[in-house]
C-alpha cells in the first residue's frame, strides 16, 4: 500500500545511516581517517559526529592508543569550532575510558587542551594589543595589555555577555567600531577558555590520581582572572572549588564501612600531599582576590585556609604560612580589625624569619650574604611596632 511505502522511504535512510557509522565503528582508526577527509573538506561538525560516535560506542568502553589519537583530533575541532559543550561531554566520555586503564593518557588530553584554549585567547588577545600599538611607535607591551583588559573588562559576566542593561549602553556610550570589532574577538575566545577551566575542574575534582593537574588547572584559572580582572568569574570560581571541599569533606566524613557513592568512585581519601596542594590553591585564590580587592571573597577564603589546616596532621611550611599572614595583613587592615592587623603582622615577621633561617642554612651561599635586605627588615620591623 500507498502508507507502507512512505514508511520505507522514510526508514531507509535511518538505516543506511546505521550501517555507516557501524562501519567506522568496527575500527577506530577508520572513525579518525574518515574525520580527517570530512576536516579536509571544511565540514568540521560532521567530523566531530563520527568522533564523538567513537567515544560513545559501547566497543570503546576499552582504552586504545588510537583512543588518545581520536581525542587529540577531537579536542582540536572542538577547539576551532568554540564547541565548548562538545568538549565537556567528550572529556566525560574519555575519562569514562581511561581514568581506570590509563590516567596518564586522561592527563596529556587535558593539558593539551588546556594548553590550546589559552594559545587561542592568548593570540586573539595580542592581536588586539598590535591594533592598539599600531597608533604609536612607543606603545609598550604593558599599553596594549591594558587596552585588551579595557576592552574586555566592559563585559561584567561571559557566561551572558548580552544583558538588557549592556545593550541599553551600548546604544547610549560613544563607543566606535574599532573597540567593539576587539571585544568581539577577543571575548568569545576567553569565554570559551572559560569554560575550559571549569569543564576540567568539574571532571578532575574527585580523582586522586589527577589531584596535582585539578590544583595546577586551578592556579591558571585564578591567573585567568587576575590578568583580565574578572571579578564576577572569580567569584563563580571561588564558590566551585568550596563546594568540591565540601563534598571531600562529606565523603571522608562517611563510616569506613559505609558505601562510596558513585561520584565519589575516584577518589581515595585525604593525603598529605593532597592537603599540601589544597593549601598552595587557596593561597593562590586568597592571592588574586587581595588584588582584585575582593575583600568579602578574600574573608571566605581565609575560613577555607582553617577549614583544610584542620584536615592536615601536619603544619604548613613556614614559607607557605609567611605568604598567608601577608596577606592577611592587607584585609584586617581594609577591614579595620587593627588587633588582628598586629597579631598578623608580629605572625608573619616571625614566620619569615623563620623561613630565611632555614633557606640559609639549607643553601650554599657565601658567609656573610643577606638574604634579606636591611630596608626590608627595617620595614617589617616598622610595620610590627606602628600595628
């Protein structure tokens, strides 16, 4: 009849289609040259598909070298699409992979993509700063960086860069073409770094075995934030790693015979090295929101700082301890808390004098050499009794 064929017509395609990307799927390798010839002939997405096919068919349950391969090639079209979403659900997939068999293979696929994302801001953020030195022989490195934070700082939020608000005063402000053809460039890369960083933090935040990349990827975000002052993202940051401590925190809080959840499956339990790298993160955070002057998120981070202290066993180093109470100095004084301001103060002469002890005696330097300048010490000493 007229309607059984229609509905062939209709299935026929479906299942042609079926048959393939089974094909591709048999063989890994023939998945990644036939991405390759798509890639080749500038159809990119439909590349990424037969990909991300590979990743999410139940025979690459197995990790493979060519596995890695196809997520190299997977993570550069993500890349140069901006396909942040694609490259989130295609890390899901590969750590599904290879966080058992093999999570050295997990580690190089981030870092490679982590490294690319930032080689693309980086670039789009100094071709703006040529633009802007082309208007002066004498335009530095320094100008140009600070015209692309101008230029991007204008955009308070790049998790939703149009808000009513921003285009009422867009059509208000003397804003001209130049400023807004660099914004347009340079902004939907950062984002897209953006998200970068958080897509690896939220997969890595409950592996052990990739806890030293989680703490790395942390320190560049923070870095991110500093150099193109995103205050908004820097809050979003800070209350991310909070809630992945939390969730540590209740986890290890959880009898010893109580089943693991399945969010918790990578994780071993607290290490030494492990609170180490905590600490070093948050004084890293409690670094960046003194500069930036967010001195509400620099007090939450403090409580941070005590809430981990109290999970090691062991006291921090005294050079770590030192960078703390400077700066600590900085936001009791903002906060006129001045008998905090002195305790840390007196804290933190001692701690570095402490530190410069052990580093002289440890190090092979010549008798008689200062580590410490005089006007340094005389400084300190100053700040101790005025406080």
């Amino acid at each position: 009849s007229c309607g059984e064929e229609k509905q062939e017509r209709q299935t026929r395609p479906a299942a042609s289609r079926g048959t393939m990307v089974n094909q591709y799927f048999h063989k890994p390798e023939n998945a990644l040259k036939r991405a390759h010839e798509l890639a080749a002939i500038g159809n990119k997405k439909a590349a990424l598909q037969v990909l991300h096919d590979v990743l999410t068919a139940k025979k690459s349950r197995t990790w493979q070298k060519v596995l890695e391969q196809i997520m190299m090639a997977y993570v550069d079209m993500c890349v140069e699409l901006q396909a942040h979403r694609h490259v989130k659900d295609g890390l899901h997939q590969y750590r599904n992979i290879a966080q058992q068999q093999n999570p050295n293979s997990l580690e190089v696929v981030i870092k490679y993509l982590v490294d690319a994302a930032e080689a693309k801001a980086n670039a789009a953020a100094g071709l703006t700063g040529m633009k802007a030195g082309k208007t002066s022989a004498k335009a530095s490195s320094s100008s140009s960086s600070s015209k692309v934070v101008a230029d991007v700082v204008v955009v308070r939020d790049l998790e939703n860069e149009q808000t009513p608000e921003s285009i009422m005063l867009s059509t208000m402000t003397d804003e001209g073409d130049a400023e807004r053809s660099d914004r347009e460039v340079v902004v939907p890369w950062l984002k897209f770094l953006w998200e970068t960083y958080r897509s690896v933090l939220d997969i890595l935040k409950t592996n052990s075995k990739l806890e030293k990349v989680y703490h790395e990827t942390s320190v560049k975000a923070f870095e991110f934030c500093r150099r193109f002052e995103r205050k908004t993202e820097l809050r979003r940051l800070c209350d991310t790693l909070r809630q992945h401590l939390a969730n540590l925190q209740r986890a290890a809080a959880q009898p010893a015979g109580a089943a693991q959840s399945n969010r918790y499956r990578g994780w071993e339990g607290w290490t030494q090295e492990g609170v180490e790298l905590h600490l070093t993160t948050r004084f890293a955070q409690l670094e960046v929101a003194s500069k930036l002057e967010l001195w509400t998120e620099g007090f939450r981070t403090v409580e941070d700082i005590y809430a981990v202290m109290k999970i090691s066993k062991k006291p921090p180093k005294a050079k770590l301890m030192a960078k703390y109470y400077d700066r600590l100095t900085k936001i009791f004084w903002v906060s006129k808390n001045y008998l905090f301001h002195a305790y840390t103060w007196w804290r933190y002469v001692r701690l570095a004098r402490e530190a410069e002890l052990k580093k002289s005696a440890s190090s092979s330097t010549a008798p008689g050499t200062q580590l410490v300048s005089p006007e340094d010490k005389a400084h300190r000493a100053s700040c101790v009794v005025l406080a």
